[in-house]
C-alpha cells in the first residue's frame, strides 16, 4: 500500500483486507512502509483487521515507517498490532 490510509481509502483497504483473508493465508503481513498519512479510521482499519486475524488464528503484523511508527506508537497499538520496522522483521516474528 501506499499513499494515505484514513477516511476515504478505508473501504478500498477494507476490500482488500477481506479478500486476502478469503484466500485462507497461514500468517497476515500489512506493510505501510510507503504510507504517508494514517489517521483514526486508518487505525480501526488496523485494529479491526487484528482481531479478525486473531479470531482465524492467523500471524499478523503491521510494518511501518517512521511516521506510521510514531503514530501507532502515541496511541499505545504497537504491541497489539505487532508493529516492525521491516518485512524482514514481521517475517521472523511471524516464523517464531
């Protein structure tokens, strides 16, 4: 993804989400890495998606740059959506 998750991109990420999720993956990655902007409904979005992850058992975590990071981080959601610096680290989380 990139460009800006918020209000008006919602239903496309949402889309998307669902569609993935049909295709029964073992584990779930979300890379924000090249997202600009993400604001409360982008969050929801991201909460949402994590207990939905949950509820189908399934490894799931965000990636994100340094401004996604920081604005994860203020709301105290990086535990809880699993939050890494790099595929490469969400990829090793979700090996262990």
């Amino acid at each position: 993804m990139k460009g800006q998750l918020d209000a008006f991109s919602e239903k496309q990420f949402k889309t998307f989400i669902t569609n993935t999720l049909n295709k029964q993956p073992l584990s779930f990655v979300i890379d924000l890495s090249k997202i600009d902007f993400l604001d409360s409904s982008g969050l929801g979005a991201l909460v949402q998606t994590s207990k939905e992850c949950k509820k189908l058992k399934l490894g799931f975590s965000v990636v994100g740059n340094s401004r996604v990071a920081q604005t994860i981080k203020l709301v105290r959601l990086a535990d809880f959506l699993n939050l890494k610096a790099t595929l490469q680290d969400a990829l090793l989380y979700l090996k262990n």
